[in-house]
C-alpha cells in the first residue's frame, strides 16, 4: 500500500513540475517579478479578507445541517474545524481528507456517528451542486472565449459530478436496503448505512433548510470568483469581471482532476492559457495565480494555527476506530 501511494506522489509530483517547467520556458520571470512588484497591498488584504469570509460561509452552511440532524454545535466550533480540514486538504491531500478530519474532531466531542457522516456527505452533494450550477452557467457565458479542449475537459468533469450525485440519489433511495440485504449484512454495516439512509430521507424532506444551504453555497462560490478578482485588481490587471465569473469555476473544476499534487502547476498553466485567450500578457496572467496561490497557502496556515492551539491531536487509531 505504502509503495502504490508512493508511486502515486511521485507521479502527481512529475506532473507538477513538468507543467511549472513548462509555464517557466514560456515566460520572462522578469516581467513577473515587475508585475509581483508593482501589487496593491491593501487589496490583496480585502481579497484575503473575502476568501476567509467564504470559508466562514462555508463553515455556517455545515453547522446548518449538522443542527438539522440534531448535532447541536457552535459557529466557533465548525469555522474552527473547517479550517483544520482546510489545511489538512492543502497540506496533507493524500493521506488524511479534511472531511474525515473534521468528521473525527466532531465525533469525538458528539459521539454521533451517524448523524456526524450524513452532514459531510449532505454539505458536499449540496456544495457539488451548487458548484456545478455556477460552472455549467459560467461555460454558457464564455463559450466563445474558452478553448475547445478546456470545454471538452470541463463538460467531461462535471458529466461525472452530475453522474455521481445521480448515483447517489438512486441508491438512497432505491438501493441501499436491496444492496445491504446482499452484501452488507456480513460486514454488520446494514443498520448503520440504513439508518443514514433514513436520516438522508429526513435531511431531503427539509426543504426551507436545503433552500438556505444552497443559497450559502451560491454566495461562497460568488465569494471566491471576487476574491480572484481582488487579487487582480491589487496587480493592476484590467480583466473585466465578467471573466472571472467564467473562468474561476472552470479552473476550480479541472485542478480537482487528481492527476498533480494539489493542482499545483494545473492551475497556473490554466490561469495563463485562459486569461491569455482574452490579451492577459502570459507573465500578468502568471503573477496573478502566483498570489492566489501564496495566499491560498496562507489561507490553510491559519488552519495550522487552530490545529496546534487546540487540545486534540490526530490519534491513529482512535481515527481509524470512528470511521471503521
């Protein structure tokens, strides 16, 4: 196992490099380092302060669902380990996901298996949702600008995220006594996935609740399409708006393709090959996810602070135990 995931790394690592050294062979680092000169503090400060917000959102729209279930929890509490997740995503993305990793802090402190699983996997299909929504709106807006291949790409990814969320929906509620009855029943896992069911047919009956947390999705993903706009801004770029609404998604959709490490060197060629397509110089548009990713790199170390000042610490197999 330890040799696969090895082999893995390395793999995702060569395509990192690869994609920087290429970026790197077609761009005038000089010109880039002008560009990263020349940067506005104070709205790179504004832009951090409104990716934080979103991750905020982010952290209000779990604490929704997790009250709905019955899980009582404080707004501290979740934005605290929505962070943590946070870094744990950037930091560690193949050995410990950060919704198992809140899921573990949450369950020690509630001891809700259950109802602790459901909200992680209600809070992602309804963030994939609305992320799908935003991306395949941003495709119809900037067909004309987006390269055929990138299209090809994006229409491929989200034809799986819709596939899957499909999926899911079939199975809850159609399958999973019928498969569990069959294969389930031997692991003791059939009481417990049908139980989740349940509660998923309960979380699916609240409408008023799932109507506020897809609205809180809309406003976090409109969040990160104006933080990106922030950053260039503080750059002095003169990109209308209108593209980032048209690119932000599309390059979130792609970098989540587990082919680099984190979507290093992915999101940078991106960033340059779209903004490139509508006059962005390649060394502006280079400069721009520079500081994106800087500051998204800043934005997890706050999850490293949160994560060494609290009092619980991963315990292998206490972690291991929870989601057995």
């Amino acid at each position: 196992m330890r040799s696969k995931e090895a082999l893995l790394f390395l793999v995702k690592a060569t395509v990192s490099v690869l994609a920087f050294g290429y970026i790197f062979s077609r761009t005038d680092l000089e010109i880039v380092l002008k560009v990263l000169s020349q940067i506005d503090i104070a709205l790179v400060v504004i832009g951090f302060g409104i990716l934080n917000l979103s991750t905020i959102i982010m952290a209000h729209r779990w604490q929704i669902l997790l009250r709905e279930l019955s899980i009582p929890t404080t707004i501290w509490e979740s934005i605290r380990l929505n962070y943590i997740a946070l870094f744990f995503n950037i930091f560690l993305p193949s050995r410990i996901g950060g919704d198992i990793t809140k899921g573990y802090y949450m369950y020690k402190k509630q001891k809700n298996l259950t109802g602790i699983t459901l909200s992680l996997l209600a809070d992602r299909t309804i963030g994939m949702f609305s992320f799908i929504s935003v991306n395949l709106i941003a495709l119809f807006l900037g067909w004309a600008y987006i390269p055929e291949e990138i299209i090809l790409i994006v229409l491929i990814v989200d034809g799986l995220l819709i596939g899957s969320l499909y999926a899911g929906l079939i199975v809850q509620r159609y399958g999973i006594p019928n498969i569990l009855k069959s294969l389930g029943q031997q692991y003791n896992l059939y009481d417990r996935v049908k139980k989740v069911a349940q509660q998923l047919h309960s979380l699916s009956s609240a409408k008023r609740t799932l109507r506020k947390i897809i609205l809180w999705s809309l406003v976090s993903n409109v969040l990160l399409i104006f933080t990106n706009y922030t950053y260039a801004r503080a750059l002095h770029l003169d990109v209308p708006f209108i593209y980032f609404v048209v690119f932000v998604p599309i390059i979130t959709t792609i970098t989540m393709l587990p082919v680099s490490l984190n979507g290093l060197g992915i999101r940078e060629y991106l960033v340059t090959v779209l903004f490139g397509a509508v006059g962005i110089p390649t060394e502006h548009a280079l400069g721009l996810a520079l500081v994106a990713r800087v500051l998204g790199i800043m934005h997890g170390g706050i999850g490293v602070i949160l994560y060494l000042k609290g009092s619980e610490r991963i315990n292998r197999n206490a972690f291991s135990k929870a989601y057995k």
